[in-house]
C-alpha cells in the first residue's frame, strides 16, 4: 500500500514536474509571459501542438513509472 501510494506521487510529480519544464522553456524560447493553462499566446499552430505532445508523453511517462513502480 505503501510503495503504491509512492510510487502514484511520484508518477505525478513527474508529469507536472516535466510539462511546467516545457512551458517554462518555450515560453523563454519565444520571450513570452508564463502561461500556465492557456495555448492563446503561442504564436501559430505548432506550439500549442508541440506543447500537447509534450504532456501526451509526459503523462505516458508518468503512468509507465508508477505501473513499474
């Protein structure tokens, strides 16, 4: 029970961890402000898009490290 509960904690620091990682670095790429939950300020398509398949892997990653865990 333990190990599990541990395990599902870690899972998700690592999800939040790596996606605000992401934003953080595309925001100081492109000189924006942080934006924490809108793609509105992103100029073009590719970044929302980037920034999906970003936490797309990040939440796989997350849940294949607290399954293994």
């Amino acid at each position: 029970m333990k190990k599990a509960l541990v395990g599902s904690l870690i899972g998700v620091a690592i999800v939040v961890a790596l996606d605000t990682f992401a934003r953080v670095i595309i925001s100081i790429y492109m000189g924006l402000n942080y934006p924490m939950i809108s793609y509105t300020e992103f100029p073009g398509i590719i970044w929302p898009m980037l920034l999906t398949l970003i936490g797309g892997f990040t939440v796989f990653f997350g849940a294949m490290f607290t399954l293994t865990y």
